[in-house]
C-alpha cells in the first residue's frame, strides 16, 4: 500500500430540506439559496437558514476531506446556529480545504427543485458561489431540474441538492 497521499480527493454532498409556507402561515424561512434571495411564498424549514446548496456544498467539501460532516460540526441542538447564514458553514469548510493543503478543482451541483425556477438566475447562482468558494467560476457548474410533479419535491414540498467535488492538492512553492 502506498504512503503516499493521493494528489486527489472526491466528495458528496446531498441535501433536503422541506418547504413550507412562509411564516407566519407555516415554518418556513425566507428561501435563500447559494446564499442569494429568491421570491417564493414558500421556504424551506431548517434550524439554520435553511440553504440546500450551501449545506450540500459543505458537506462534499467535508466529505472529500474525511472529516466530520455539517450536522456534527454544527448541530441543530446548538442555539448559535438557529437561523444562521449558512455561508458561514461553507466557509469553515473552505479554511478546512486550505488548511488541508488542497483547492477546488471542480464542483458540480444538481439542484431539484418545482418552483421557484432557478434558470433565469442560474449564472448569477454560479457566479455567487465562485465567490463564496473564491475561485473561478469556470471550475463551478450549476444544474437546474424538476421531479417532473411527483413525490414531494415534483409537488413543490422539498427541494433536494446533490454536490460533487474534486479536490486537488496545491503545489507547494518550492523552498530550495
Ligand atoms: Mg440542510
């Protein structure tokens, strides 16, 4: 078995949160995704603010280091994170990345989601989590797609987000 560390590692992430009216009407929180607003009069019900994209982003980023995942790093028994903007979740995972001594070669994201479409926003999204990620946004892809009416996401009653993540290691500067 070789000791040498590969100079590449994968991660998954997926996520789901349900959506709800918004309250007052329901539980549900003002729908953020990427970090961005969208108009919806549901959102998603979460202890933080209930970002799928980020929450999914974090935990291939986690995932593709080994380390704990989203839910162990920051629980949802802990009162500093009810409601909390989760790119600060994203970004302890991105200092963890480069602690790690690797960056992001790429990312690939497939959001699934009824309404509201994230189409007409889906460069903007793109462009948002290149900067959330600080790198350039040709190494981030954004998908959009529908459960085409079925089952509780094609009903508008969830959205789900899978996340893949190629991590490659840095060279280091040479000291000599
Ligand atoms: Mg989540």
């Amino acid at each position: 078995m070789s000791k040498i560390p590969p100079p590449f590692r994968i991660g998954h992430g997926y996520d789901l949160h349900r959506l709800e009216p918004i309250a007052p009407d329901g539980s549900g929180r003002p729908f953020v995704l990427g970090g961005l607003a969208f108009e919806h009069d549901r959102g998603p019900v979460g202890h933080s603010d209930g970002d799928a994209l980020l929450h999914a982003i974090t935990d291939a980023l986690l995932g593709a280091l080994g380390e704990e995942d989203i839910g162990q790093l920051f629980p949802d028994t802990d009162p500093t994170h009810d409601g909390a903007d989760s790119r600060r979740f994203l970004d302890a995972a991105r200092r963890r990345v480069d602690e790690a001594g690797f960056e992001i070669g790429n990312l690939d994201a497939t959001v699934i989601l009824e309404r509201p479409k994230i189409g007409p926003r889906k460069q903007e999204l793109r462009l948002q989590l290149a900067t959330l990620l600080d790198v350039d946004p040709n190494r981030v892809n954004l998908k959009g797609k529908t459960h085409e009416k079925v089952d509780a996401v094609g009903e508008g009653r969830a959205i789900e987000v899978h996340v893949i993540v190629l991590l490659c290691r840095r060279d280091e500067p040479s000291t000599g």
